[in-house]
C-alpha cells in the first residue's frame, strides 16, 4: 500500500466543480432537474462523507430526493465495519434492480468503506450489472468526473485504487441539519486493531491543517450551529502527521475560544493516545461537552493484547479515574466486543468487573464479526454461539441496570439543554452529556437552550419540564 497522504490541490477541485457544472448544463439542456438520493450506512463519518456527496450533486444541479424510487442517481454510501451491515447492502444494492427496470436511465454507484474492499470491486463487476459506478472514499472527491464519465459514456467507472488516502478541501456540502454538524479532523487510521477493517478501507491517518478545521467550525458557528461534534477514526491522534505542534488537545482550545453560544463533542478517542492533557483541557472550557466515548473493548488484558490495542486494564482504568477526578460531572460511553476469539468464561468475567467500577452511562455493545482479511479472522475461536450470545445478554442487562440507576439521578436536577426537534407530541432535547429529554413545549423552542428539570427516567433516556 502506499502511505503517502496525497492533498488534493485547488486547482484540482476546481477542476471537478467545472464537471459539476458541465452535468448541470447538461440537464438543463434537456430542460430536466434531476433527483438524487443517497443513502447511508455505518459511522458519523460516513454521514459527513453524504453531505458533501449530496453537496457535489447539488451543485450538479440536482434536487436531493427521499427515496431511490425515480431518482436519476442513487448513491449507497457503505460501511465494512460487520458482516451483517455488508450482507444487508448488498441485499438492497440487488432490490435496486426493480427500481431501475422502472426508470432505465438510473445510475447507481456504491462508495464507502465496502467500496475500498478488492473483493467487493468484482463482486460488483460481476454479479451486479445494474450498477454504474464504484469509488473508495480515497476518490469520493472525484465523483464528479465520475458522473460525467457515466452519463456521457455510457461505461461502468470504477476508483478503487489502493492508496494512503487523500484530503480534499472546498467541497460543496449539504447539511442535514442545521442545529448540530459534523467537522471531520481527520481521516484514516493507523492502530490496525486486529479484528478492524478500517485501516485496509479508510487508509493511513491524515490531519486537516489546523487553519482550515477552524474556519469550518468558525462558518457553522456564524450560520447558527449550536453543536459541532469534532470526527476521526482516532481524534486523539490529530496533528502527529502535520509536524506543526499542535496536537488535539490545542485544536479544541482553538475552537472553544472561538466567539459564539455552542458545544464541542468529539468521538472516536483512542485509548492509547488519551491524555491527561485533553483531559485538562476539556475540564477547563465551557464550551467542551464534559462528555467522552472512550471504547474500551474488554475488560480483559490478555484479550486486549490479541486485539493490538496498546493500553491494558489498569491502563485504561487509570485514564477514566483522572478524567472522572478533573471533571465529575463527566458522563463516559464506551464500545464493548463480546466473544472475541479466544476469550475465556473468566475474560468475560473481567470485562463485567471493569463495567461495575466504571458505571459508564451507556455502552454500544457488540458480539465478534470477523472480517476477512483482518487477523482476528484467522484466529481459533472454539466459544460456541450460543455462549456467545447469553455472555451478551448478561453484559446488556448489566449495563442497562446501571444505566437506569444513573437516569434515576437525574430526577429533580436541571440541566441546561439544546432542544433539537420533535418527537410525535414532545420536544426532544439533548444535555451536555448527551442524554436524550423528552418535555412538553412549543416548536419555537427547537434551536434555543433552555432549563429543563427532570422529573422521570428511563433506561435510555429521561423526560422534565421547562425550568422557571
């Protein structure tokens, strides 16, 4: 593979805004504007990714659609992180044929994580005809001249290529919200975690410039964002390829002291580049959400060790206790893998241990999917499924005991709370940790922070009222 980050020139971008533009006097030549539709699967990232797809469309002159049903273009925007998530795309990737018989001159591309995989390449090419278009997320900069290439051709266009990954700056983007976007800081990974395919998919870890994060973040602010959640694969390891001495922690200063009523969040940190320093300085600015997902994977050593994660137990435990002790009000969320191949009754045991002393507020949990072409694939792994599956259970009701535990100590506090939406007959609001309030209230509320006190709870979330 090649590792060598390639940034994308102005000019090249440039070039490809000028097929956005010739696709857009194409359609009007026709006297047509065409429908896109993009649909997404996976990670933050990945929706980022959409939103300057969508961005590139619509400079292309399309109008973006709800559904794939008579769209001109349809883009399934992938992820390769589990079998199952890859099985279900390739499932609607094969129902697209049905809307296609409806509207023959459909283009259909698949981009994406799944995308960066050789055998998904030629699977396309072979068994899946009806579909126009493949490119990596190292090439989703190009889609433009990709386009083209297939409305004017009529041929199949495939950029896949094998690379370290690029960085494109000036992108067009369409937001999917106003209240809330995402900023990606970075791209890739290096960690090479022995059951991730990431690596293999998404490249070599490469850093934005510092400048141009912050003018990003600086235009949402002044367009009326209340919450800006900061992306990579590995925040934590922002800025080691830039040699600039500006590491993540800095970056967040930066943006915090940035003018303006709004929050930072940022997910994934990597436990292995975790510091006392970001800690410190999520404790000293307001504007930092004292909210942190720090995936810990098992509770086990051993087991951490065959996952290639470099930090242990003790480890870990040492960075939550200096993060709880510098900020107490810290609410901590964490990712979970059950059934890692190898793991031992009393592994499993361990990871029980770790949940009950740390109390996250809620974990995403997962059992083992071995993904061909990582390690962990070709590891022995004799645990039958079936133990498998009651070991993820008994991690479940653990966590949702102590999650409602946590919920029930909320009621009769106020917290200061960004209201973002409707759900059926109630508002919908988020704290600064990130839990979800559910509260009677009028529309006129959505985009404004307001004292909500709690007055009931649940496992997942809680419900209060407005606060005098």
């Amino acid at each position: 593979m090649n590792t060598k980050t390639t940034r994308i020139t102005p000019e090249q971008v440039e070039g490809q805004m000028a097929f956005c533009q010739k696709i857009h006097a194409l359609w009007l030549s026709r006297g047509i504007t065409p429908k896109a539709y993009v649909e997404t699967y996976g990670c933050q990232q990945n929706e980022a990714d959409s939103e300057r797809l969508r961005g590139m469309l619509a400079q292309s002159g399309y109008a973006i659609a709800d559904e794939a049903e008579g769209a001109d273009v349809v883009i399934m925007n992938t992820c390769a992180i589990r079998e199952h998530a890859e099985q279900r795309v390739f499932g609607n990737l094969g129902a697209l044929t049905h809307t296609k018989r409806r509207h023959p001159e459909q283009k259909i591309f698949l981009c994406g994580c799944m995308a960066g995989e050789p055998t998904v390449s030629e699977r396309i090419k072979k068994s899946f005809p009806h579909v126009n278009g493949v490119f990596s997320t190292h090439h989703l900069w190009e889609f433009p001249s990709l386009l083209w290439q297939v409305l004017t051709s009529k041929k199949r266009a495939f950029a896949v290529a094998d690379e370290a990954g690029s960085i494109a700056e000036g992108l067009p983007v369409v937001r999917s919200n106003n209240l809330k976007n995402w900023v990606s800081i970075m791209y890739g990974c290096n960690n090479f975690c022995t059951y991730c395919i990431v690596p293999y998919v998404r490249g070599r870890e490469r850093s934005r410039l510092p400048e141009d994060v912050l003018n990003e973040c600086r235009e949402l602010i002044e367009s009326g964002c209340r919450e800006i959640t900061l992306l990579g694969q590995n925040v934590n390891s922002y800025g080691k390829d830039l040699s600039l001495g500006v590491d993540f922690a800095d970056l967040l200063a930066e943006i915090a002291q940035l003018p303006g009523d709004f929050l930072i969040r940022f997910m994934t940190s990597h436990p292995r580049d975790a510091s006392k320093k970001l800690f410190d300085t999520m404790a000293k600015y307001s504007k930092i959400a004292k909210q942190l997902h720090l995936p810990f994977q098992s509770g086990s050593s051993r087991v951490l060790k065959a996952m290639n994660r470099h930090y242990d137990r003790e480890q870990y435990l040492e960075l939550v206790r200096y993060a709880k002790s510098v900020m107490p009000e810290l609410v901590l969320t964490s990712d979970v893998i059950v059934g890692f191949p190898g793991e031992t009754a009393e592994e499993f045991e361990e990871t029980l241990t770790l949940i009950e002393e740390v109390r996250y507020d809620s974990l995403f949990t997962f059992i083992f999917s071995p993904r061909i072409g990582t390690p962990a694939a070709k590891m022995e792994d004799p645990t039958p499924k079936a133990e498998k599956n009651e070991r993820f259970a008994r991690l479940c009701a653990l966590q949702n005991r102590i999650s409602e535990e946590i919920h029930e100590g909320y009621v009769g506090k106020t917290f200061r709370c960004l209201v973002d939406g409707r759900d059926k007959d109630v508002l919908t609001a988020r704290t600064e940790g990130g839990r979800l309030v559910r509260f009677a209230g009028c529309d006129s509320l959505i985009g404004t922070y307001q004292n909500i006190k709690i007055t009931g709870s649940t496992t997942w979330s809680l419900t209060g009222e407005l606060s005098e």
